[in-house]
C-alpha cells in the first residue's frame, strides 16, 4: 500500500493529529507568559514601600519605583485623595493604589473592568508590605476598593 491510497492517507493524518494533540500540552506549558510591569511612585524613605515592592516581585510582577511624586502621580491620574496611601502604581492601564495584595491586582488584570484601578486606603496592618514581624502578626481587616471612573467606589475584595 503506498501513502497516496486513501486509507493510508486517513491513518496518517489521523496519527498526525493524535500526535499533535500529544504533543499539545507540553507546548502550552512551555509558553513563556510575560510577566506584569509595575511602575511605582513613592517616598524614598518609605520601608512598607520597598516591602510591598518585595510581595510583588515574589508574585511574578516586575517592577519599576520612583522615589518622588506619588502625590502629584496619584492627581494626575485622576484619583482622590480620600484614596491615598504611601506609594501610587500603574499597572496594565489601571492605577493601584497602596498595600493592593498581587491577587487582587491579577484579578483586575484577567477581568478587565470599567474602572479608574484598585485602592486600599491608608496602611492598614497586615495588608502586604504592612505584615512584616514589627506588627507582632496584627492583622486588621481591611477591603480592596474598586475605584470606578466617576470617583465612586466598590468593595472587590475583603480581607479578614
């Protein structure tokens, strides 16, 4: 039987296509996912800074800090004041203000919704780069807000 008769042909391309489909899975995890780019206003003396900077990067974020101007970033950008915390991030189009943990910031990433960014307000204790051993392992609960473009916000997460 040579590869031109039609059954030869069908088995071929049916192997062809089960090899493909083996071969299919390992091709997909050795896809390289670029990861997110951070880029990060704050004080040059803020420590929680540095270590929410630490939380990112151990979350697969790269990042880039400036030491000056996380006040006027944060009002150029379009977002309040009753907002603020110590350091203002732009990640994929989205402003991230504060002690954001990194799942949050995956989850805008994947949802992609109609909206300013995400804030955690102030520096509440045990939110990431608020954890470290000089709370004694105080955690408050605090929320993740989802700060829509009209200056309203929601909860998108809370932490207890």
């Amino acid at each position: 039987m040579n590869s031109s008769h039609p059954c030869r042909r069908r088995a071929l391309g049916a192997f062809a296509a089960a090899a493909g489909a083996a071969l299919l899975p390992s091709a997909w995890a050795q896809k390289r996912v670029e990861p997110a780019r951070v880029e990060l206003w704050k004080d040059a003396s803020c420590g929680c800074c540095g270590d929410w900077i630490s939380h990112m990067k151990q979350h697969g974020f790269t990042v880039t800090a400036h030491d000056t101007g996380h006040h006027a970033v944060r009002a150029r950008l379009g977002l309040a004041a009753r907002y603020g915390s110590c350091h203002t991030a732009l990640v994929g189009g989205y402003v991230v203000e504060g002690h954001v943990h990194a799942d949050d910031v995956r989850r805008l990433l994947r949802e992609k919704p109609m909206a300013l960014g995400l804030a955690v307000p102030g520096m509440p204790v045990g939110s990431p780069g608020m954890d470290g051993p000089v709370y004694g392992g105080r955690r408050d609960k605090y929320d993740t807000l989802l700060v829509l473009r009209d200056g309203s916000s929601q909860v998108f997460r809370s932490h207890s």
